[in-house]
C-alpha cells in the first residue's frame, strides 16, 4: 500500500509539472503568476518523496532545488502586490 502511495506522488507530481509547462506554453497562465509557480513547487514536493523513496537522488536534488527556485519568485511576486 505504501508503494501505491507513493507512486500516485510521483504521478501526480508530473502530471503537475507537466500541465504547468503546457499552460505556460499555450499562454494560458502568466509565466510569472502564483498558479504557475504553485503548480512547480506542489509537482515538485511530490517528486521529492516519490525519488526519495526509491533513491533516485539526483531527480531528488533537482527537484528540492526547483522548490527552491519557485519558492524564491513566488515571494517576489507576493511582495510586489
């Protein structure tokens, strides 16, 4: 069971990832809008656990650094409001 939870992480997570960059590239989201940067912080988290879980380390480290990178302009685009 603890398996099928964490593959449902690693699913969902690109699935995220995925439709943050199609909205992006179809114009249907702001490159630089909450959404968009929501979608990557939450695809991401799931990646971590899900190639955390199965040692897959440097798909881990690429993903806590694109949580950190979302993190960063989603608290410049909330301080300019």
């Amino acid at each position: 069971m603890e398996n099928l939870l964490i593959d449902i992480m690693g699913w969902a997570g690109s699935v995220l990832l995925i439709a943050a960059y199609w909205m992006v590239s179809k114009k249907r989201i702001d490159p630089e809008s909450k959404l968009y940067h929501g979608l990557n912080i939450g695809g991401s988290i799931f990646l971590i656990v899900n190639s955390g879980y199965y040692g897959a380390f440097p798909s881990t480290a690429v993903n806590v650094i694109w949580v950190f990178i979302g993190l960063f302009y989603l608290s410049k685009i909330s301080s300019k409001k």
